[in-house]
C-alpha cells in the first residue's frame, strides 16, 4: 500500500522508539532506515521500559515484520546483547526480524578507530557515541566495507583480514594504543550468531509488501539536525537522517511515501558538540534536563537543553516534506510560568532571520524569542485533544500556523498511553 516516514526534526531523542511502538499496530511492516548502536530508542508500557539500538521499535508488537534496512550500520557484538535483553518477551525473532544483507557491519576496531579520531581532533571533536558509525559509514563510502551478505560467502575471512588489516594500519598512524584481540573473538563469534538470523534482500521484501498492499512505517534515526548534508557539519552523524535516507536505506520509490510525521520535542536537547542556539545555561535548562530526565538513552550522558528553535524546526520540516507534526514531552514543560520560542535568530549584522545560516559554527546567531504563558498544570489522564488546557492549545496553535503543518498528537509522558490524538486527523 504505502510507505509512513517517522523522523526526528531536531538533534535526536525526539521520542521516536515510543511513537513507532505505537503506531505499529497499524502496519504491518517496520523497518529501520539509516544509523547503528548510535541510536537509543526507548519503550514504555505495562511498567517496563527498554531500550532498543538497532532493532526497529515495532519488536514488542505481534505480527509485525522489522526490518533493519541495508542503510544501517550494525554492531554484532551489540547486536546479539539486544537480542538477548529481548528474551524474556515472548519475541519470534525468527519470524519477525529481518536484516539486510546489504547492512554493513561495525567492527571492533571501528570503534578504536571512532576513539582515535576524537582524541586526535582534541577540543574540536565531535562527541561521538564512539560506536564507530562515522568510520563504518567512511568504509562504505570508500567501497572497502564488510557487509552482513558477506557471512553467507567464503570470500568473508578475506574480506574481514584485509579490513582488519587496514585498520590496525590506520590506528598505527594516528597513533593509538590498543588491545583487540578479546574484542575481536567477541566479534567474531557474534557475527556467527548473526549468521544464524534472517538475512534477507529486504528491498525485495519491502516492495513485494507494497505490492501485496501492506503498510510499512519506516523509523529514523538521529535527527534532521545530525544530518551528515543539513545538519551542523561537521557536528553530525554520517548517514542522512532525512527523508531521503528513507529512500536509499531502504530501497523504496518515492512515489510509495504517503505520511511523513515529523516529530519534535517541545523544546529542544543535544547531545555531543556542536552549536545549539537556544541552549539554556541556566537554571531553567537545569529544570529541563531533570524533569525531562534529559540523560543519553545510549551514552547516559547529560542532554543540553533549550528552548524550541522555530527556524530549525522550519528548516527540517521543509527538508522532510513533513505532513503531520507529533509535539513529544509536553509535560515537561508543565511547571514553567513562562514559556519561550525562539522565532527568529538575530545574525551578527544585527539583521532578524527565520533562515539557517551556512554555518552556525562559525556564524554567531543569537535567538530572538517570544513568550508564552505556561498552563502550569499536569496533563496525567488527558487523552482528548479538546481536554489539553488552553495555554497549551495555544502553544501549539502558534507552532502550527509558524511551520504550516499540523500538530495531530501530543505526548505528555513517556509511556504507550500518555498519548493525545487530534480526532479530526487519522494517523495513518
Ligand atoms: P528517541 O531516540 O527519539 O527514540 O528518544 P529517546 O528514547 O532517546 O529519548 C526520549 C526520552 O523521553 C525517553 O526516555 C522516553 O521514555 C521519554 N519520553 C518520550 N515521550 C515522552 C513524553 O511525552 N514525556 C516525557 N516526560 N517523556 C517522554
Ligand atoms: P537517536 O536515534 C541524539 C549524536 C552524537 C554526536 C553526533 C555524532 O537515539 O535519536 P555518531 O556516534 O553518530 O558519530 O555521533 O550525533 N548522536 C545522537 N544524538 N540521539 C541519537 O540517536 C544520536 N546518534 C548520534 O551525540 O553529537
Ligand atoms: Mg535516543
């Protein structure tokens, strides 16, 4: 039938594992696009909260088929750890759990490799999750890459030891210290358990189930800020977190693609380096990162936190063809007297703009902002749209007619069912 695309239009974290899980009953495919072990994207239902990496987050829903597309870059040794924190769910991974063969494949020494870039750009690294995504996606790029099809030739061996080989000449270079050799024999016996799952040609797969008018929604990962060509470069992942990266990592036509919910927090969070114009660093960001228990779902690390940034948010939207916008973590704002959006970045000519410079390293914006009253009352139990108070109406209504999309739903709280939809828009 067709192909929904969920995404983050800020730095991450927007809240996507929650929102796939529920909206997969409605399909019967979903299939992750893009990204590896960098992404954490976290669940809560039935007072269990998980955290998935690289599976797709349509896992905990019966009779759904994932599919971890070949845009991915896969951890084994992470990979295997995830499927065995999924054992006490009743999950047939082996009905529904599928992987690319076209995947590439992490190896142990990538994330040396991940290390020994950060360490050698000192003050001006990326803060990378050190997963080893940005020189995986290096090894695609430069055709030299293992892919997960590869397990299933004799040419595998020859393949892994002339990567191998490459990088310990790499890490020799740039001058790091190592010990792989432990690593190495996880890997290894990780990629046999690897072996042992569905290997597929998943862009077959995909467009045999448009063909049987199935409905897939596809899951990024990141965020339209992180993108390797949008986002603040060089403080970005490696792959294309936008719309586009659904396209090639997956293998779909784009004229399959009906919905693209683009989804958001309330304010804004980053994690790692890189410019973030709205950054608080002051007590109200501090409110933020702990009501919002705004901690890395993969690194722990503490998020920065800000104010929503309107311009950003245009930008991604307009990047993304976004027809319905998802507003996550409403509640966190529940306290706050007053509420701020930046609309507009003052540039250093002292000129006003809703537009991205070429580059906000390197071009100072300061954010101009416009208050709003906070609602400072809780949303526990509100499941209609017409319940949200007023304040919040109207915070939204501003955010709509700013990016001229709608906002169809509303999160206000981490679990499967603190979950408000707009009636008079069907979500799929
Ligand atoms: P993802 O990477 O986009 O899937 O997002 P993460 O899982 O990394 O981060 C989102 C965090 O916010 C998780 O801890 C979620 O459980 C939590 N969360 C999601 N939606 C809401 C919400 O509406 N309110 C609150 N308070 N927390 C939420
Ligand atoms: P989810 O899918 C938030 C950030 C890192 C770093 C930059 C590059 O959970 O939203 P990388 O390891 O990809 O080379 O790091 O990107 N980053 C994320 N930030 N959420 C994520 O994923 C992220 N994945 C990578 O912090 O700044
Ligand atoms: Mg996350």
């Amino acid at each position: 039938m067709a192909v929904n695309i969920l995404l983050g239009l800020q730095w991450g974290d927007e809240g996507k594992g929650k929102i796939v899980d529920y909206l997969a009953p409605q399909y019967q495919v979903v299939a992750r696009f893009q990204g590896g072990p960098n992404a954490g994207h976290t669940l809560e239902f039935d007072g269990i909260k998980h955290v998935l990496h690289q599976i797709p987050s349509g896992i905990f829903r019966s009779n759904i088929k994932n599919i971890i597309g070949n845009g991915l870059v896969i951890d084994p040794i992470v990979f295997k750890k995830e499927i065995d924190s999924l054992s006490s769910f009743q999950i047939n991974i082996k009905e529904n759990l599928f992987i690319s063969k076209k995947a590439h494949l992490i190896l142990p020494t990538h994330r040396l490799l991940d290390q020994a870039y950060e360490k050698v750009k000192g003050d001006k690294k990326i803060g990378s999750t050190l997963r080893g995504i940005g020189p995986t996606y290096q090894n695609k790029i430069g055709r030299l890459g293992l892919r997960v099809g590869d397990l299933e030739t004799d040419k595998f061996q020859e393949k892994y030891q002339a990567l191998l080989k490459e990088h310990h000449h790499l890490l020799k270079y740039l001058d790091f210290e190592y010990d792989d050799v432990q690593a190495n024999k996880e890997f290894l016996a990780a990629v046999e358990f690897l072996r042992s799952l569905n290997l597929a040609d998943t862009e077959y797969m995909l467009n045999d189930s448009l063909q049987a008018k199935e409905s897939i929604l596809a899951e990024g990962a990141q965020g339209s800020m992180l993108d390797i060509d949008f986002g603040s470069y060089p403080y970005v992942t490696s792959s294309n977190t936008i719309v586009a990266g659904a396209l090639t990592g997956l293998g779909i036509a784009p004229q399959h693609i009906k919905e693209v919910f683009g989804i958001f927090k309330a304010y804004c969070t980053r994690v790692g380096e890189g410019p973030f114009p709205t950054e608080l660093h002051d007590e109200q960001g501090e409110e933020l990162r702990k009501i919002g228990r705004e901690f890395g779902a993969t690194t722990g690390r503490p998020r920065r936190c800000g104010w929503l940034d309107l311009p950003a948010l245009k930008y991604a939207t307009m990047l993304n063809g976004v027809t319905q916008l998802l507003m996550m973590k409403a509640d966190v704002l529940n306290d706050f007297e007053e509420i701020k959006i930046c609309t507009h970045y003052q540039m250093p000519d002292g000129s006003l703009t809703d537009r991205l410079p070429f580059c906000l390293n390197d071009i100072k914006v300061k954010p101009v902002y416009q208050s709003f009253k906070g609602w400072q009352t809780s949303l526990q139990g509100m499941r209609e749209f017409d319940e949200l108070p007023k304040e919040l109406i109207e915070y939204i209504s501003f955010i709509e007619d700013a990016v001229k999309v709608p906002i169809t739903l509303v999160s206000t709280g981490p679990d499967r069912t603190e979950t408000v939809l707009k009636k008079e828009i069907a979500i799929k």
